[in-house]
C-alpha cells in the first residue's frame, strides 16, 4: 500500500481498489478513511474491518473546491481524532493531489500554519504536488472558518 505517514495518527496515499489492500490498511490501524477520489468507493471494502469511511469524492481537475467538501473532511476526520485510539488515512487516486488539499486542511484545522503544514506534508510524501487552485480552495476555506468561529465568539 502506499501510505506516506504524515503524523502519528494521520496518513495519506493513493487508491486502496482492493479487499487485499483494505486488509493491510486496516493492518496498520487506520480507523477512518477519507476517500477523496471520485472513482472508487471504499465503503463496501472497509464494512468487514470496520472502518469508517467519509466518501467525500471529488474531481482532480485543477478547479476550486467548495468550501463544503473541505468541510464535511475536516469534520469527519475531527470528530475521528477525539478519539486518541483513531488513526486516520486520507486518500484520493494517487495520493498526490486531492488527498494532501484534504491533509492541509485539517492539518490547519488542528491548528497548523499552512506553510508548516505543506512543509511537513512534502517532508513527508515527495511526490506531493501541491496545485496552486487547490492550497487557495484550502486558504479560503481556513479564513472562513476562522471568520466564523471569531463570530461566535462576539470578536
């Protein structure tokens, strides 16, 4: 499997496709899975490790994202890593695009800057190549989240 460990408990790479694959991945201890990828559902493969699994795919077409589909990630992979046990893989076809955009975001969301998040993702998986379209998707995103909880607060 190509899984790049970017934290103790975060994990990104390429494509599972396979029960063999979904049997070494649940070997490492992942948990939970975003499956970035638009072309392949991991949900029918994880059921028997019971391993939870956010479908969150999308297209890797160098267009912005939606502030929704960073969302529903960082929310899912959030209320996974409450629990200190959870161990987290975020992948999309190649590990290369999609999953490292959903890795900064909710790197970010746990309170990393975005350039030490990115250096440490490249650190990391090499072959990372970050899409200008997609870290301004995860900027946006940030600022957003940050205007909004600033709100709450009555700031």
């Amino acid at each position: 499997m190509d899984i790049s460990w970017v934290t103790d408990r975060i994990a990104l790479g390429g494509a599972i496709w396979n029960a063999g694959n979904m049997e070494e991945v649940a070997g490492s201890g992942v948990t939970h899975i975003i499956d970035m990828q638009i072309e392949f559902d991991d949900r029918p493969l994880a059921r028997p490790w019971g391993i939870r699994v956010l479908w969150n795919g999308t297209d890797d077409d160098f267009l912005p994202k939606p502030p929704e589909l960073l969302k529903r990630g960082v929310d899912f992979a959030l209320e996974a890593l409450d629990d200190p046990r959870a161990r987290l893989y975020i992948h999309c076809a190649a590990g290369v695009h999609r999953a490292p955009m959903m890795t900064l975001a909710v790197l970010c969301a746990l309170e990393w800057t975005m350039d030490d998040a990115m250096r440490l993702i490249e650190e990391r998986r090499p072959v990372v190549d970050f899409a200008d379209v997609y870290v301004e998707s995860v900027r946006r995103f940030v600022e957003a989240r940050l205007e909004s909880a600033a709100r709450e607060r009555g700031m």
